[in-house]
C-alpha cells in the first residue's frame, strides 16, 4: 500500500529509456583510448556505490558518437540491474549497450529517488528477470513495462535526504564489522604464530623438561626403513627461511624429512572418471576449500585393478597442498577415514611419518609467518604459482617433542574456539544489518519515512505540487514532443518528395 497523494504508474509511459551502444570493433584506435569516460559493468561493479567516479577506459570523440552519451548526474541501470549516477570529474560518459538510461528523468524527477527506488527493487527484478541460475538480462520492454510508486516531487527529495542519511549509517555499521572480521583473521594468525613459536607453552616447558630427541629418533628408524623399501624418497633440498626462533628443545626439520613419502596424482586420469557418480573420489584443488577438505562435489573415478598412482591413495592423517592455481598452497588435513579418495595431479599428498604430528603440521603450514609463509614464497619466487614436490619436501618445521605438540594444539583451538563464537556472532549481525538496508528501503517505498513529513508540509504535496499535477504536466509535454516530431517528420518528407 502507498499514500493516497501518491500514485503508481508504468515506467515506459512517463519516461523515455535509451539503450547504451558500443563502438565496433573494440579496442579501435579510432574509437578507444580517448579523454571521455567509457563506462562498462566493470567500473559499476568496481565502485559499488552511489555515485560512479572514474572509469578504467576512455573513448575518443569518434567513439563517443558511435555509443550513447549520458550528461554528468544522469541515472543508469545495468542489465543485471545494478544502478548507479556517474559523476566522472564533471564530465559527461558514454555508456555501452549494458545498460540503459533515462535522458529526460532530471527534467521530472528526483534522480537520487530513483536511484534508490531501482536499488529496493533489484532483489524482485533480479528473481522475476533470472535466465537460468543466475544470469538476468534486462531488455527495454522489461524497465519499460517496471510499476513503480511515484510521490509529490519535494517529497521524492525528502526521502531521499532521509535514506542517504540512514543507509550511510548502515554502511558505517557494516564496515565495522567488516573491519571485526579482518580483526579476527589477524587475531586468529597470532595464536598461530605463538603456538607454533612455543610463547603458548613457555611454562609448561619449565615443568615438564622434555626435548625432541628420543622423538626424532624413532621417526629416523623409520624413514631410514622406508628408504632402504624404496617407499620412502629424498629430494635435493631447497634453501627457504625459516626467519623464527625456536626452543631449544625443539628441532628444525624439512617436512620430507618426517614424511613417508610426498607425491601428487598421477597424469590422464580423466579417461576414469565416472559417469554415474560412483567410484573413487578424485580430489582436485577445489576440493581444498577454506583449508578443508570437502568431498560433496568430488567426481568419481573408476580405475582399473592395476592402474599406476594408486599410492596417491588418501588416508586418515594426510595432509593435503594443492599445487597449482589460483589456491596454490591451500593446505588440508585428513581428521577422520574417508571412502577410497585419490589426489588429482594439482594436489600433492603428504603422509607424515606419524599421524599424530599431522595436525600440528596442518597448523604450521596454515601460519601465514610461518610454513604459510615458506609456501607462498617458494610458489610465486619465480612468477608463476606451481609449487613442486621438492619445495613440498624442502619446508622447514620447527618440531617439538609430541607431548608440547598436543598441548599446543588444545590451546590454539580453545582459543580459536572463541573466535569462532565472536564470528558467529559478527555474521549474524551482518544478516540483520544487510536486512535492515531492504527493510529501510521498503519503509520509505511505502511512505512510511515521510508520513511525519506529509502532515507537517500539506502545501507540497497538494495541488500544483501533488504528484497528479506532475505526472500532467509530463504525459502533456510528451504528447508535446510527439506532435512536434511528427511534424518535423511530415516536413522533411515533402522536401524529400519535392
């Protein structure tokens, strides 16, 4: 419902709607490269707010001809309906054919109304325009065709006055918990740096006086074993700094040094992938999604008995780098026994020496400053983000006897555990605030933020100034400028007959 001194039309039959246009071919000397701003979906989406102030293109006065320019304050609306006013250093923009835009609004209405109006209705236009899962196409008959609630004019500015005052509050609250969560992810990496630099077991050390020797001992019989098997595999290591002290208590070891072996999957397996979702899974990067491993959209594959790479073959206590990508050295660790999982060739698989130091390692190569940090600069060292399995096997590991490795682990998730409930805490906020920016918009779309303002100024919505006269006023000076077309038309036809 809407106030009785307000009306509710059809877009199309009030306003005039031009479609973008787009210089061809792009990337035309001819037409690009020039001083007037060429807006794209790019820059809309780059700036997300309000007004639209630079662009990362310009077009030539060629190309300005061949596109659609838009005055300095004039709306536009996306075909994905994004909206936004460019005010590009007081010059006019050229839109492409992305968007739409309304050359005669200013003329007739309040354009920051407008802009907020679009923004209430793009979660409904979004849902009633979808093509497919998520694509939504806006076409000029469809913003034609938009019923929107139109108030008296001085009241289209009241309210936006009171929603760029409130919305800005909203945005305020919504950096601060944005900058709580950037808070926590800081927070979260200096538990890791003190856990894995022995500062959370200080103390303990000081009573329990235990070293890692006689540890490391055991974890050298083993590998020495391994080796003379040849299930075991030393690489030539790579120099990487550590850049931390340690107590010295602790050992400094490579990773492949306390590993069984390192590896990655194995070349063409996409000839045994299966058709029907049944078989092994076959774990690709993707599947190591926030440090974690997820299998629910795993594909299967289907070997053969005797296929090569069964070693890849991933159990409980291993840990998991993908290698190349854009998630190169995201890390996981296997907690609990998984069905039959294989590593894809853009995973590597560690399986440490003993599975009791595996979560402690996942720990260390999650440490930003620390093994993160070790990853990372071996990954993009030499320009490209591929991590080899001796930069794997190379990584330096500060390893504590396995009694302080278990302690240090309870104290950093108890302490993750807490900022675990303050997120939680931080996001349900941000679902409400993110609700309270619609819930705003559909009170002033109702009247409901003016409703104070319309009893104390009856002289600004009535009469001459009442949103009836003003939608007069425009429907007569469109018939105006039609009939003045038809002539100029009618003029120019007898001179072309003549």
């Amino acid at each position: 419902m809407i106030p009785v001194e307000w009306k509710k039309i059809v877009l199309g039959e009030y306003l005039e709607v031009i479609r973008g246009a787009s210089p061809r071919p792009k990337g035309d000397p001819r037409y690009f490269g020039g001083s007037i701003p060429w807006i794209t979906i790019k820059d809309v989406n780059a700036e997300k707010g309000k007004y639209l102030t630079k662009t990362a293109e310009g077009v030539t006065q060629a190309g300005a001809e061949k596109s659609r320019l838009i005055p300095v304050g004039g709306l536009i609306l996306s075909n994905s309906a994004s909206v936004c006013i460019p005010k590009i250093l007081k010059k006019q923009g050229c839109i492409h054919d992305g968007f739409v835009t309304f050359p005669d609004l200013e003329n007739n209405f309040s354009v920051d109304y407008f802009y907020h109006l679009f923004n209430w209705m793009r979660p409904e236009v979004i849902q009633d325009n979808k093509q497919g899962v998520t694509q939504v196409n806006l076409n000029l008959d469809i913003v034609k065709a938009f019923k929107i609630p139109i108030p008296p004019y001085e009241e289209q500015k009241e309210i936006s006055f009171k929603l760029d005052k409130l919305l800005q509050q909203v945005e305020i609250i919504q950096k601060s918990l944005d900058n709580a969560s950037t808070i926590l992810k800081h927070f979260r990496q200096s538990v890791l740096t003190a856990g894995l630099c022995g500062k959370l077991t200080e103390e303990w050390r000081e009573v329990s006086h235990i070293d890692v020797v006689e540890f490391l001992s055991e974890l050298k019989i083993k590998r020495e074993n391994l080796l003379n098997k040849k299930i075991a595999k030393d690489f030539e290591q790579i120099e990487n700094e550590i850049g931390t002290d340690f107590p010295d208590s602790w050992s400094v070891m490579p990773l492949g040094k306390i590993s069984t072996y390192i590896t990655s999957g194995s070349r063409g397996w996409s000839k045994f992938y299966s058709k029907n979702n049944k078989g092994a899974y076959f774990v690709r990067s993707a599947e190591i999604n926030n440090n974690i491993l997820r299998l629910d959209e795993a594909i299967h594959v289907t070997l053969p008995k005797k296929v090569e790479g069964k070693r890849s073959l991933i159990e409980k206590g291993d840990l998991l780098i993908t290698i190349t990508g854009a998630n190169v050295g995201k890390c996981a660790v296997v907690t609990e026994t998984i069905p039959e999982a294989y590593v894809s060739q853009s995973v590597s698989l560690i399986k440490a020496l003993d599975s009791r130091i595996s979560k402690y390692l996942h720990l260390w190569l999650l440490s930003e400053s620390s093994g993160g940090k070790q990853i990372i600069d071996m990954a993009y060292g030499m320009g490209r983000p591929v991590l080899s399995l001796p930069q794997i096997y190379s990584v330096k590991v500060p390893l504590p006897p396995i009694e302080e490795q278990n302690v240090i682990i309870k104290r950093i998730e108890k302490l993750f555990s807490f900022a675990d409930q303050i997120e939680k805490r931080i996001i349900d906020t941000q679902k409400r605030v993110n609700n309270l920016t619609q819930s705003i918009l559909a009170k002033a779309f109702r009247g409901e933020l003016t409703a104070e303002w319309r009893e104390q100024n009856p002289d600004l919505i009535s009469g001459e100034n009442s949103a009836e006269a003003l939608l007069e006023k425009i429907k007569a000076e469109r018939v105006a400028k039609q009939i003045s077309k038809s002539k100029k038309k009618k003029k120019t036809n007898k001179k072309t007959a003549a």
